[in-house]
C-alpha cells in the first residue's frame, strides 16, 4: 500500500493544477489587493492542505501571515463523522483579521463549519475559503463564511474518494504530484 500502482485513475494532472492554482492565485491576489499589510492571514488546515498551500502563497502578491491549524474528526477511514477537535492551534493573533481557510477538499462541510465558528469566536473580521477541491455532492452542512469572506475552490470533484497532492490515506499517498482515485479495494476489505 502506498504505491502509485494503487490508483485507479488520474482526475487532475500536476499540469492542470499548476494551471488553475496560479489562476486562483491572481484572482485571489486582486480580491485582497486593498487589504493593508499584516490584515490577511492564510491559514492551512493540516496536513492535508500543506502542498496546496505551499503553491498557491508563492503566487499571491499581496503582503500575507501564514499560519497552520490542525482539525481531526473520529470515523471511518474514508468519511468525517463531524466530531471535530482541534488538536494543533494557530500561533498568529487572528483577532480583526482577514482569514483565508485553505483546505485541500470540502467534502460534508463539517470540518470547515467547525473551524470557521471557531475562528469567529476569535474576532476575526472575516473569514474565506480556498478549498483545492470541492464535493458539493456530498455536502451535510452548509459552509457559511464570516464578514465578506469569499468561496474559492480549484476544482469541482466527483464523488470518489481521492488521494495525492496532499491528500491521504492512512496518511500514505499525500507526496503524489497529481490527483487520483484509490482504488477501492484499497479501503474495502
Ligand atoms: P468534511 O468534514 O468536509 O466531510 O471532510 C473534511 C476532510 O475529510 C477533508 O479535509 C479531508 O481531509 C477528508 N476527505 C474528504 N473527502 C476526501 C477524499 O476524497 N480523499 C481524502 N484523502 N480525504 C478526504
Ligand atoms: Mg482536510
Ligand atoms: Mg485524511
């Protein structure tokens, strides 16, 4: 387990996210162009959204804070059952700041919903969502922003369950360049 001969199919090449994560990156850029410095804070959900994050700050030309929160959820190996904890917090004083949660996919929107009343609780003045994937398919909660935050995501996903870029299975796969779909004897015994 852990080897590329484990993937069924490829759904986005390391092309085709180069491509949409400097294009999300600009529009991303422009939108917080009038923010001051030190105001923005990009706030990666580990460990999954760690190479995301890493290719998308890099194109951002804006002065930005960059900090990592960790969310865990109890439940089967390939679904969240919405029992979120926060086991790693941030460092950086978020109070009055523009939060931008990058997260490597929205898939129940359980997790997200958790974090984003946390860091209301915060004070933050608003908070936006740069998902690198997004399964509305299989959305429970709906995933509602703070102050003027934003919705962005790469892609729209199917509903498979994927792997790579960052993304794991017991915590193997997450140092694939590309994206693709476990195949399920994989998770299914
Ligand atoms: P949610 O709380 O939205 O149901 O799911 C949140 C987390 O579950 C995601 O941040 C991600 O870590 C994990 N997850 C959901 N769908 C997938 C998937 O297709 N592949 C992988 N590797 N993780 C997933
Ligand atoms: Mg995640
Ligand atoms: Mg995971």
């Amino acid at each position: 387990m852990g080897s590329e001969s484990d993937i069924e199919r490829i759904l986005f090449t390391e092309s085709d996210i180069a491509k949409r994560v400097s294009d999300l990156a600009t529009e991303i850029s422009s939108d917080f162009l009038r923010s001051s410095a030190d105001a923005v804070v990009f706030v990666g959900v580990a460990t999954g959204a760690f190479l995301f994050i890493a290719d998308l700050v890099r194109r951002i030309h804006a002065p930005i804070t960059i900090d990592f929160i960790r969310a865990e959820s109890y439940g089967s190996g390939t679904e969240s059952c919405g029992d979120v904890r926060i086991s790693r917090d941030l460092k950086v004083d978020v109070t009055g700041k523009h939060v931008v949660l990058v997260e490597d996919i929205v898939d129940t929107g359980k997790t997200l919903s958790h974090l984003i009343s946390y860091l209301e609780k915060k004070g933050v003045s608003s908070v936006s969502v740069c998902a690198f994937l997004d399964k509305p398919s299989r959305r429970k909660v709906e995933v509602k922003l703070v102050g003027s935050g934003k919705f962005y995501s790469c892609f729209e996903c199917p509903d498979y369950f994927v792997v790579g870029y960052g993304m794991d299975y017991a915590e193997l796969y997450r140092n694939l360049p590309y994206v693709g779909i476990l195949k399920p004897e994989m998770y299914t015994k």
